[in-house]
C-alpha cells in the first residue's frame, strides 16, 4: 500500500527547497520539462495505449476516452503549455499592497507559495504536467492523485518530469504521484491536513462531491460545467448557430462545452430549424421543452426537468425557450453550475444585463464557452476551473494557486 506519510513528509521537507527556487531556474526547468516530454513522447503514448486498451475493456465511453487519450500533438500542445508557463511573470514574491501605520510601523502584503498543493483527479492526463507546471512556477510541491484510467500515462509522465528535477539539481519531491489505485487511499489521502495546505479535485461531480464533503483539508472546488448559450431575440443568428455548434461539438468531454440551449420564443421558428441541420452534421439530439419541440416535432425528443441540469458530456442538447432575457436569466441561474454562459446579442442592454445579473465564474457576450481554459486565457496550463468564490473563481493560473503573507517592519514598537 502506498505509504502516504512518507508521500506528506517528503512534500513538507520539498516545498521550503521549491519555494527558495529563482524565478530564472524554474523558468529553465519548465522549457526542459517540455523537451523532455516531447522526447520520450514515444515512451508516453506506449503507456497511454495501455490505459486505452484497459478503458475498451471496462466499457469507457467514447467520449472519456477522447479525454484519456494522448497524441504527439496532444504532447506537443502539452510542452505548450509549459513554455507559456515559464514565459508568464513569477507572482513569487509579488508585492500586493504596503502602507505605514501612525505609529510608524511599515506594512508590507507579499505573495507566497501556497505550500504543499494535493490535486486529485480523473481520466485525463495532461492535468499531470499542467498541474506541476503551475505548482512548480508557483514555488509550492504538489502530490498528484490520478485516476485509475490513466495510471500508466500519469507513471510515465511523472517518471520523465522528475528525473528532469534531479538532472537539474532540484528535489524530485517537488512532484510526487500516488500510485495506488485503491479508493481507500484516496479517502486517506483527503485527511492528510497536516501535510498537504489546499487541495483541489479536478473531474466529475461525484469526485467533487466526495471531495468537499470528506476532505479535511481545505479545498478549492473546481466544478463541473452545465454551460448555456442563450440566443436573444436581438442575435445575429448566424453567429449563434456558429458559436452554439461550436461550443457543443468542438470538444464534448469537456466542462466548458455548452449542454443546455436557451432560445427567446420571437426567434424560435426562424433559428431551431437550423440549429437542428447544423448540429446533424455532429448527430447531436435535441431534448426540447414544449414550445421548441413544436417547432422540430419528431426530429427532436422531449425533454425531462432532469435534463436542464445535467452536464452531458455527450452529443445531447437540451433546449429550453423564453420570452425575456429576465426569464433567460432566472433558468440559467437556477440550473447553472456557476461555470461559463454565454449570450449571443445584438442588443447591448441585454448583454450587460446578463453579464452583470447571471451567477457564473466566466460570463460571454457573442464568445462560445469553449474559451474558458488557461491556455486561452493566457495564463499557460490551468490546475482547473473554480466555480466557488473563495480563494479563486474560474481558471486558475499561478496567481490563483498562490498565498500571501504581511511582513512588518519597525524601530521598537510596543501596544499599550
């Protein structure tokens, strides 16, 4: 069984070395870290096949095994990832505020390391070298908890990672992987609060879930992605076909892919029949309220409640109709996620409407959902998507990894 005291106490003793680490030093760690990921990139996809071949055998889905699966491009995009990483500025060391008290007391706010970063996650392995791209630039170690799913591809990508780490002279502790794929030792592993200072899950909403409500340590919930498109009365439907198509299909296993069609009923009749040719070209089904399913009739299905609150992460679509913005709103509020709408207007008032009054991480007028990522954001790799509103909200760059702490300065100040 894996020894996770030995995993807490190694990452304790690595973090105050990676903390120390120059901002010139991480940045030339990570560049190699990318070279040598795309070198043993054979070595890598021979391990993914493994975890692919194990995927076929249990039933995955196709659309799982989309995010399982890794390719020399995928690996280039990867290696990417951790150039843009090392090209962002180093928030180590930032300062974030200073100011002088009366009594002569100088105060300074700092950003620092967050420490020991646990992440745990699903069938996806490049969170493993997005995940120690931003926990390394960030100055804190990381012990990473992978899904069974990708158990070879996680070994071989933290095999190529670490020995990087000690070629450079640097603790191979910085990124340390459980390997068991025993449920049980993630249960532990969630209760390590005097190793590990934040812990964040990255997948499905049963792993979220079972992480807040047993985690003892402190967690930033990363969510899933029940994301809309609303199409105003006032859209270019053109655009809203084009952004809709893309932000169903572009990637389907995604969290920010849109499940859920909202349609204001004066345009209804004009653009539901195209959305229903474009979205062929995909095969998506159409899971309809009454008023839109009289529009398609037996080329859609009709749609259950359960249905405008489920992250489908499949070529389904349900589609809800409205006849206000204020109506759009108050549905995507109440079966939103808090993870990424979108409006597609013309009208600028019900834009700013929609993008001050919906409650959700990342709110776009006339953008497909499909832009909230790191990457797009331009902060490099993400360790995942916040949906809550503490610590961190939306995709979570270096900055949002990190902590602070005020150093205070003075010539002998004593409180009466």
């Amino acid at each position: 069984m894996t020894d996770l005291k030995t995993l807490g106490e190694n990452a304790v003793k690595a973090k105050y070395k990676a903390a120390l680490i120059s901002t010139n030093k991480k940045n030339e760690v990570l560049v190699k870290c990318a070279k040598a990921l795309q070198d043993n990139a054979e070595e890598i996809i021979a391990a993914n096949e493994l975890d692919l071949k194990n995927a076929v055998q249990n039933g995955m889905s196709e659309a799982m095994q989309d995010r399982l699966r890794l390719t020399v491009q995928r690996i280039d995009a990867i290696a990417e990832g951790l150039h843009q990483v090392a090209d962002l500025p180093d928030p180590v060391g930032e300062i974030m505020e200073e100011f002088d008290r009366p009594n002569g007391m100088h105060i300074t706010k700092v950003r620092v390391p967050m420490g020991v970063i646990g992440i745990i996650y699903e069938s996806r392995p490049n969170v493993t070298p997005d995940a120690f791209s931003l926990t390394f630039k960030a100055g804190s170690a990381c012990i990473l908890k992978g899904g069974s799913d990708c158990i070879e591809s996680n070994k071989a990508i933290v095999k190529v990672l670490r020995k990087v780490l000690e070629d450079e002279g640097l603790d191979p502790d910085i990124l340390q992987l459980i390997e068991s794929t025993d449920r049980s030792v993630t249960t532990e592993f969630m209760k390590m609060k005097e190793y590990i200072d934040v812990l964040i899950p990255r997948g499905g909403a049963g792993l979220i879930r079972a992480v807040v409500e047993n985690s003892l340590i402190p967690v930033i919930e990363t969510g899933t992605g029940n994301c809309h498109v609303y199409i105003d009365k006032d859209a270019d439907l053109e655009m809203a076909v084009n952004i809709l198509f893309n932000a169903k299909t572009q990637r389907i296993s995604v969290c920010n892919a849109c499940e859920s069609l909202v349609v204001h009923s004066a345009v209804k009749d004009k653009v539901l029949p195209l959305i229903y040719e474009k979205l062929s070209e995909k095969n998506v089904e159409l899971r309809c309220d009454e008023p839109s399913y009289e529009v398609l009739g037996d080329k859609a299905v009709h749609a259950t409640e359960e249905d405008f609150g489920k992250e489908y992460l499949d070529y389904i679509l349900s589609v809800k109709t409205v006849d206000s913005v204020e109506e759009a709103i108050d549905h995507i509020n109440k079966y939103s996620t808090h993870h990424s709408e979108c409006i597609v207007t013309e009208n600028k008032d019900a834009a700013e409407m929609f993008q001050e009054r919906v409650d959700a991480a990342c709110v776009y007028v006339n953008v497909s959902t499909r832009f909230t990522d790191g990457f797009e954001f331009g902060f490099g790799a993400e360790i995942g998507i916040s949906t809550q509103k503490l610590q961190a909200r939306g995709p979570m760059g270096l900055k949002e990894i990190t902590s602070y702490k005020y150093r205070i300065t003075g010539n002998g100040q004593v409180r009466g």
